[in-house]
C-alpha cells in the first residue's frame, strides 16, 4: 500500500511540474538571441521598454501568413508595439523566412521584426509551442500579460496590447 501510494504521489508531482509554464502571466520575456532577416543578432535588451507582441510562427503556415495579413492590416492601431516574429530555420529556412519577409511586404512596417533562433529552439522550448503561430503580449516592464496558444483573431491581440500596461508585471 505505501508503494502505492509513493507511485501517486510522483505521478501527481510530475504532473504538477509539467503544468508550470512561462506563459502565465508576469513571466519574464524570455532571453533569447536571433537572427534577422539583415544578419543582425537581437536580444530583448533591443525592445527598449516597449510593449512586444512575440508571434512565433512558421514561413509556411497557412495560419502564421492569415495572421501576418490581418496585423499588416491593422497595424497603426499597434501603437508603438514591437512585433517579433521568430521562428526557426536552417539554411533552406532562411531564404524562405526572407521570402516571407519580402510576400507580405514587412520591410514597410519599422515595428516588425523577423529573425531566426536557428537550431536553439529556445523560444519554443520556454514556451512549450506546439502549434504556430502561437503570440505573447509583454508589457513595456517585458512581464507576460497575454499569451495565445492557437492562432488568435487581431482583435483579440490589439486588446491585449491595449491593456498589456495596465496590469504592471
């Protein structure tokens, strides 16, 4: 029976590991460095305490370009946010996060920024992504207030932006 007992209690300490994640709201931005589409490396320290909007997306999913249209398409209503859109990549990986860069005519809009985290998967391992695009709304603090794992509406984003300063981290 104390057996017993001991195999649950790991079970259910297990599980409750695995349920912290970085996507709770007041977690710090991650500390990432990546590679942008002009070959410069970016940290966080680059966002100069501004309100961010991370996407972590994918060049070919479907999902990641509808989501990339609607933000092109709003985008004044962004404010001064920092957009960075971060994926991974290999050398095949660049030319089409390039190509990417270039479809959806990004270069436009100073406030989006597309780099590389490479072979790291840093960012995608901090949050645990499965599935692209997936978004995180910091505050200008760079404290989480709003993280969405499926592909969110803009609307939905752009409220979150709007409130990411009234809930200080």
């Amino acid at each position: 029976m104390k057996k017993l007992i001991l195999l649950f209690s790991l079970i259910i300490a297990a599980g409750c590991t695995r349920a912290q994640n970085n996507d709770t709201p007041g977690a710090a931005i991650p500390q990432y460095k990546v590679l942008t589409t002009d070959s410069n490396w970016i940290t966080p320290a680059n966002l100069k305490h501004k309100k961010t909007v991370l996407i972590y997306f994918a060049p070919d999913c479907p999902h990641c370009q509808h989501l990339t249209m609607d933000i092109r398409q709003k985008i004044a209503q962004f404010g001064d946010a920092q957009i960075m859109m971060i994926t991974w990549s290999n050398n095949y990986d660049i030319r089409a996060i390039k190509n990417f860069v270039r479809d959806f005519d990004l270069k436009k809009h100073p406030t989006i920024t597309v780099a590389t985290e490479g072979y790291t998967y840093m960012i995608q391992k901090y949050f645990k992504i499965e599935t692209t695009p997936y978004v995180a709304v910091y505050n200008s603090n760079g404290k989480l207030t709003k993280a969405f794992r499926k592909q969110p509406e803009v609307a939905d984003v752009l409220k979150a932006v709007k409130n990411a300063d009234k809930r200080k981290g």
